[in-house]
C-alpha cells in the first residue's frame, strides 16, 4: 500500500515537472489563480465579519446589563447573596426611565440612568470611556449630571454648565412633566448609540424628588462571561419564582443570532465561488489526461494498475490544488490582519469614506483558525471532487486507444 502510494506520487511529480501543452498549463495556472483568490476572499470577508460581531458584543454588552432584576425592593441578605455568587463581576442598585434633555430650546429625548454609591467599580464601561469628571465626582455632587460628548457637543454644553432635564410623572390627572435642573459634572464616549441616548444622575436627587417610581428600578448584574447571562438568569427565575429577571439576551438575542445567520449566508455565498475555481481544476486535469494519453498506455501495458493510474492523476491534482488552497489562505491572513489600513489608504486614495455615518473608526477583523481550518477543508473536499473526475476517467482509458495516438 505504501510502495504503491510513494510510486504513484513520484510518477505524478515527475508529470507535473513535465512539459505539457502551453493551453493546459494556462489553463492549470488560471484554476490555481481562481483558486487562491476564492479562498483569499473567503477568509477576509469571514475574519471582518468575525471582527463585526465581536465589536458589536463588545459594544452592546460592554454597556448593557448582562442581567437586571427589575424590582423595587431586594432583601440585602439576597443582594449580598447574589454579590458573592460565581461568575458575578459587579452588581449595583440602579434606576432606568425617559426624560428630555432641554437646552436654549433645543430638546433631546433621552434615557434616564440613576446610580448609588454601589456602582463605583461596577460601571467601566463608563468609568473608563469619561474624558471628564468621574463617576465619584457625579455622587457627590447632589445634582450632578453624566453625558454622552457627542449629545453635548450637539447641545453646545461644557463641564459646569446647567442642564435641564424633563422627566414625566404621573398624577391623579393624567401625567404631568417634572423640570429638574442639574449640573454637567462629565462627559464620556463609549463610541455607541449610548453617547446619544443616555445621561447619568444620582439615585439620591431621584428618591429626594420622588420620581423613582417613574422607571425601573431594581438591581443591575455584570458578569465574567456576558455569554452565560441566559443560563444564568434561568437559574435565578428558578430559585426565586417572584423576581422579574431579564438577560441581555432576551432585548438582544435576535440581533446577534442575525448576524450569525448573516456571517452563515455570507460563507455559503462565498463557498460557491470557491467552488466554481475547484471544479475549474477539471478542465486542467481533463487536458493533462489528454496529453498523457500515451503515457497511460505505456504503464498498463508495463503492468500498472487502474488504481494506480487513478491515483497518479488523483495526486497531481491535489498537489495543484494544495498549492492553491494554502496561497489562498496566507493571502487571506494576511490581508485581514492588515483590512483596517488596507481599506483606509483606498479610502484616501478614491476619496470615499466606507464606514461614515456609524460608530466603527476602522474596519475590525478577528481571525480564528478554527474558521481557517473549516475553509480549508471544505476547499480542500470540493478540489477532491474535481480532481477525481478526470483521474478515474485516466484509468479508465484503453491502453489500445492510447498506443495508437
């Protein structure tokens, strides 16, 4: 089986060195071309959406709760519980509700955060992402105020200035707006819809104004691994029937299972057009028979076998095919490693801007081999496929035939 197996592969090296027809060889370098550049395409466009969805993950559940018990009042003992439980990073009170940010008439609609004292240490989210002031400097300041930079360079505010924030509180009548003034303390920018949307106070200004039942209130959980908020607020609603319990997975849970259908539909798409450059190996290989026919001939009659002669062809094929699989995914490592500067000189170069009007800086990419090991197989099945074809029609042929061409 060996003996057979090295022989095989020595006769189709010795083919592959050999002169051949110059349209076979054009033919033979434009499947590997094809080949390589399939493959090169495949693994750029999977390592940026790759880079996508991490950067959407990392975005949305850097600044969501992995978890929120949204109730009014938890037992301490359940909260210092809950705090010292496995895989909790933090867990502070919190209180969420809409407002209005107003500013010399101009109105912004705005969600409403209210924190304590529990959150220093719970939020680095935000507490990384401030260019000014801190979240201790919001809590001391009983009518301090957090903003996103790029709503207050739209409202032209600056640290220090007042600002007005209308929150709507419902009465016997119907509801009514409350007006509370507040003081600009800092400003952070996470780079996300939050820096539009969300404004930052302290929990005690709310309960001094009566308006934490306006909202939601209850207690906000980090975890370690944001990817097991499901499971763990299953075994929270489990243990405590009462809680109203809500994972991040169940607001966000659609989107990321759309971006994995679309990374899925981008692959298969892709996949295809390796496909295409595999079964092109069969037009090379196809002529390489042709041009062998003589040779085929010759090692029957010298006592070759048909599987012997189907695995010369089969070898040679691979061989092409290799080359072209591992040109490809080098390429493809190493232009997705480089896809943020490769795509910004283009952009400087043809005067367009790919990623304006979202919240991405450069084009994110995240190889991963088990992605790497998957194109490759798969390239490597289907050139299987397409090699197989004109190699059993190779030692199918009658060695008759073939002494008389």
């Amino acid at each position: 089986m060996s003996n057979a197996l090295a022989t095989a592969g020595w006769i189709a090296l010795r083919y592959l060195r050999a002169r051949r027809r110059e349209f076979a060889t054009f033919i033979t370098r434009v499947s590997v071309i094809g080949l390589s550049l399939g493959v090169l395409v495949l693994t750029v466009v999977v390592s940026v959406m790759n880079g996508f969805d991490a950067e959407l993950k990392r975005r949305i559940l850097g600044t969501v709760p992995h978890v929120l018990l949204e109730e009014h009042d938890i037992a301490e003992p359940a909260v210092a519980e809950l705090r010292n439980s496995a895989g909790v990073r933090a867990l502070y009170n919190f209180f969420v509700g809409a407002g209005m940010v107003t500013v010399k008439g101009s109105v912004t609609p705005v969600a409403v955060y209210g924190i304590d004292g529990s959150a220093l240490g719970g939020m680095p989210t935000i507490s990384d992402n401030l260019t000014y002031g801190s979240l201790a400097d919001l809590l001391e300041t009983p009518r301090g105020l957090l903003l996103g930079r790029p709503l207050a360079t739209h409202l032209g505010l600056l640290p220090g200035d007042s600002v007005v924030l209308v929150v709507s509180e419902p009465d016997a009548a119907g509801v009514r707006p409350r007006i509370l003034r507040f003081e600009l303390v800092g400003v952070f920018e996470i780079g996300a819809e939050l820096d539009y949307t969300l404004v930052i106070v302290p929990m005690a200004a709310l309960v001094e104004e009566g308006l934490v039942d306006t909202g939601v209130r209850g207690v906000r959980i980090t975890l370690a691994d944001p990817l097991a908020a499901a499971g763990y607020a299953a075994g929270l609603r489990h243990a405590h029937p009462d809680w109203e319990v809500v994972s991040w997975a169940d607001s966000y849970g659609e989107l990321f299972q759309a971006v994995r259908l679309e990374k899925v539909l981008m692959f298969l798409i892709l996949l295809m057009v390796v496909a295409v450059a595999a079964f092109n190996i069969v037009s090379g290989q196809t002529m390489a028979v042709a041009d062998k026919r003589s040779d085929i001939a010759i090692l029957s009659t010298m006592g070759a076998t048909r599987r012997l002669i189907l695995r010369v062809f089969l070898l040679q094929g691979l061989v092409i095919s290799s080359l072209g699989i591992t040109v490809g995914l080098l390429a493809g490592v190493l232009v997705a490693s480089y896809i943020g500067e490769i795509l910004a000189g283009a952009e400087e170069i043809f005067g367009f801007r790919l990623l304006e009007g979202t919240y991405f800086v450069k084009v994110p990419s995240v190889i991963l081999g088990s992605d790497l090991l998957v194109i490759g197989l798969l390239s490597w099945s289907l050139c299987l496929i397409s090699a197989y074809l004109p190699a059993r029609r190779a030692a199918n042929l009658n060695p008759v035939d073939g002494l008389h061409t």
